[in-house]
C-alpha cells in the first residue's frame, strides 16, 4: 500500500484534476491510498467567508460561497461524466447549504471562533475529494471517499489539533483497508480530523501533508508520496533564486528543518509519523510525473557537513524581556518561555548571553502581541520595581536557515556565512545552531533577506 497525497494546486482546476486521476490510474498495481488538499485558494476564501460572516456583512458572505460553489460545480462539469456529475453537484450542493447555514449562523452570533473556523475550513478538503471520486470514477477507477472526522482523531486545540495515534490507526484500519483489499481507492480529505466527541478539527494550515502521513503510519504504508508543483524539495525558493535545484535526498532530520524554517513544501510536523513507522517520505511534482522528486529517508546523505537548502521566513519579530542585572534580580528564562508555551508558539530561537536575566525570542510577527500581553502579565510585579526593565518588540526581521546534515560539526562553515553576510552589508540579529547540528539560522533585517539568501546559496551551492 503507498498513500498519494495531492496538494492545493495538484487538484487546482479540471485539467489538474484529471491530471492526478491519471497519475493515480498509474500507480493502482500499489494498493494506492489518496490524500487531497482543498482546490488551491479555497481554505483562504473558506476562512475570509468566515471572517467577513462574523463582522455580519451577509451580502459578501453570499458572494464568497457563492463564487466557490461555481468553482467547484465548473471544475465538476469539465471533468465528470454522468451519471457521477450528477452525483457530485448534488453532493455540492448538500455541503455548500450546510456551509451556508453555518455561516448564517455566524453572521447572527457575530462570532469566528477556532472551533467555528476548523468546521467551516474542512469543507475545502471534502470538496475535492467528491470531485475527485467524480473523476477517477470517469477514467474507469473505482473510488469512494471517507470523512476525515471518521479517520482522523485528534485533541481538541483547534486549529492546531494534535493526532490521537491509537484511535487513528483503528479507525484506518477498520475503514480504508476493506476498500483497499476490494480495489476501490479511497479518497479521504487531508487537513481535518475530529475529536473524541465528533467536532471537527484542523491540523494547522498545510495540514494535508501530515494526514498523509499520519495514515501512512496507520496504515503501515510501504511509502508516502506528497505531489505539490515543484520538482521535490529544492536548494532554496525559486521565487528568490531563479537557479534552485532539485535535491534527490534529504534526512528526516533535514526536511524537518527545512519546513520548520519556512520551506512551503511540507508542513513541519509531516516527518515525526515517517520516522516512526521507518517508511520514505517522497516530494513528487504532479506537473512534472515522470520526475522521481526528492526521497526523504532516515539516512543522511553520506557527504554531511554541506548545506543542501537554506529556507526562510519573512514577518519575524524579536521579543525581549530584559533583567535590571543586579544580582539577585529575578530569573527570567524560566517564566519567560512559560508563556511562549503557554500560547503553544514555536520561537525559532532564542537569543541570550545571561539567560537567566535576559532573554529574546524571535518569532512569527503576527504572534509578537499576545506575548506582549501575557509577559507583561506575567512580569507585572517586577516591572514595577524595576527589576525587569523592559519588554518590547523589535519587527522589520526576517529568519533564514542554511540546513545540512552535520553541519555543527564542520569547521569554517559560520565564518563563511558571517564573510557573506558582511560582504553584503546585511547585520546579524541573532543566530543559533540546532542541537543536532543539521540546522544553522540567521536573523536579519526583513529587507535584506532575498540579498542574504541569494548570496549564500552562490557561495554553499554554486
Ligand atoms: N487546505 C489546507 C490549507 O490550505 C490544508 C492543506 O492544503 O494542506 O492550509
Ligand atoms: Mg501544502
């Protein structure tokens, strides 16, 4: 058994529909197991439907669906034959009612909450698993989708739901084998999950990659392979270098670090169910099929210590909480990173001399005002007898990582970045090593971000 996983753009429009029913047709030899993203734009105008129903502005609300409800029901007429196209608009136009009564609902309540937002965001992804059952079942493939709430269990942190493993891995097991064992593909919708009590949930955005995954390891598939519109993981982002190479290996280890750091083409927590059940992860291009891609494996490359992609991130903050530095003075770190726990905010490091009396964080901006908040809660005693004496925000930032097996243990290598980053004129707001050596990140002004990773790839990879 493989699970294939198609992203946003794989299932973006007709002709990539039935682009990916042919790849699926291709591979049924496999027992293949399929994992869809939503059509590519769709969670975004899920989300702002959402958004502009809780500030009560019903006439924009209808347009939103509306014009999503023809997307889908064009992209179905284009690509399904009757009897299925009949079955599929109908199915549509069932979930777009429901989608419509929700939204209702919030426009009157005047409420979005995360709860809210994960049942309304879902229905992206079972979309286009109807759609897609509607075109395998024309190319002549026996398919049947299955609610990711039946599959996928999961705490209740919407949002940012958590996978339960054990409940998953029956639910898997008791649902998609039978399907499998009698030549039908299921189609199960990526993204969601449900909790203990049937509310539905979301892995956070990019979370399709990780059901793949995580029913990969249920499943105890032989392989996973994740289809996007690039040829596997590449040296750095295209967009900034146009000279990006594709990379046929990376480690867990690596990939982790790449998208951790803001590579786009797997969603972080994607690797953690891979290294568990032991099976390769591959990045496929469904643009591009007869390309093998980029094999992620336990193994690191056997030449470590050179940097095989550098990824980044723009929108970066620091945030500090200063000490007054007297002796005595409170210990900051502790309670510090307390609250970054707190509000489950992943820093992408941390920047300390005296750890225990001063401290900064770097984070997504976006994140920098409730920190804010609750450090000032937090610290409000301290404050007020100057033992703290400051907290505040630094924005204007951008993260880089320069990521390679045993990168920690090779000499030379932060002296070149430094020698670069100086030729280029680009300041240094902070740096750190990963522990396990595979990752070296850099902070710099958010405007000399593309200058500083276009330069480095000239020198780490020419
Ligand atoms: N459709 C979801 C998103 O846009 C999940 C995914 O595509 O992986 O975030
Ligand atoms: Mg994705």
């Amino acid at each position: 058994m493989i699970v294939l996983k198609f992203g946003g753009t794989s299932v973006g429009n007709a002709e990539a529909m039935l682009r990916v029913g042919t790849i699926i047709r291709a591979h049924q030899d496999r027992s293949p197991v399929v994992v869809l993203s939503a059509m590519s734009g769709v969670t975004d105008a899920l989300l702002v439907a959402a958004h502009t129903a809780a500030r009560g502005e019903h006439e924009q609300v209808h347009h939103l669906s509306h014009a999503l409800r023809e997307r889908h029901h064009a992209a179905a007429r284009q690509a399904v034959v009757e009897p299925y196209l009949r079955d599929v608009l109908q199915q549509f136009d069932a979930w777009f009612d429901t989608l419509d009564h929700i939204l209702a609902a919030l426009s009157l309540l005047r409420e979005a909450s995360p709860r809210s937002l994960d049942m309304i965001a879902a229905y992206g992804e079972k979309l286009s698993c109807a759609l897609m059952v509607g075109v395998l079942c024309t190319q002549d493939v026996q398919a049947q989708t299955i609610s990711a709430e039946a599959l996928v269990r999961t705490d209740g942190n919407f949002g940012e739901a958590m996978p339960l493993m054990e409940a998953t891995s029956t639910a898997a097991r008791d649902r998609i084998a039978p399907l499998v064992s009698n030549g039908i593909v299921p189609v199960i919708p990526g993204f969601a999950g449900a909790t203990a009590e049937g509310v539905t949930t979301t892995l956070g955005r990019g979370g399709s990659d990780y059901t793949a995954t995580i029913l990969g390891s249920a499943l105890d598939a032989q392989e996973v392979w994740i289809y996007s519109d690039t040829d596997g993981v590449l040296t750095a982002d295209p967009k900034i270098v146009p000279g990006a190479r594709s990379l046929p290996h990376l480690s867990y280890a690596e990939a982790r670090e790449l998208s951790f750091f803001g590579a786009k083409v797997i969603h972080p927590r994607t690797v953690l169910p891979a290294i568990d059940g032991q099976f390769p992860v591959r990045v496929r291009n469904s643009f591009n099929p007869e390309f093998p891609g980029t094999t992620i494996t336990g193994y690191g490359s056997r030449a470590g210590g050179s940097v095989k992609s550098i990824a980044y991130t723009r929108n970066v903050c620091t945030v500090t909480v200063e000490g007054s530095g007297r002796p005595g003075g409170p210990r900051v770190a502790g309670r510090a990173l307390g609250v970054i726990e707190r509000l489950s905010t992943d820093a992408f490091l941390t920047n300390a001399s005296s750890p225990e009396q001063n401290l900064s964080f770097v984070l997504h901006a976006e994140r920098a005002p409730a920190i804010i908040r609750d450090l000032k809660d937090e610290f409000a005693d301290e404050m007020r007898r100057g033992e703290v004496r400051r907290i505040d925000v630094r924005d204007g930032l951008g993260v880089f990582a320069m990521v390679g097996e045993s990168l920690g243990d090779t000499s030379g290598i932060g002296a070149r970045v430094f020698g670069v980053l100086g030729r280029i004129g680009a300041t240094v707001h902070g740096f750190a090593q990963a522990p396990s050596g595979t990752s070296f990140s850099f902070v710099v002004d958010a405007n000399r971000l593309d200058d500083a990773v276009r330069a480095l790839h000239e020198e780490f990879m020419p």
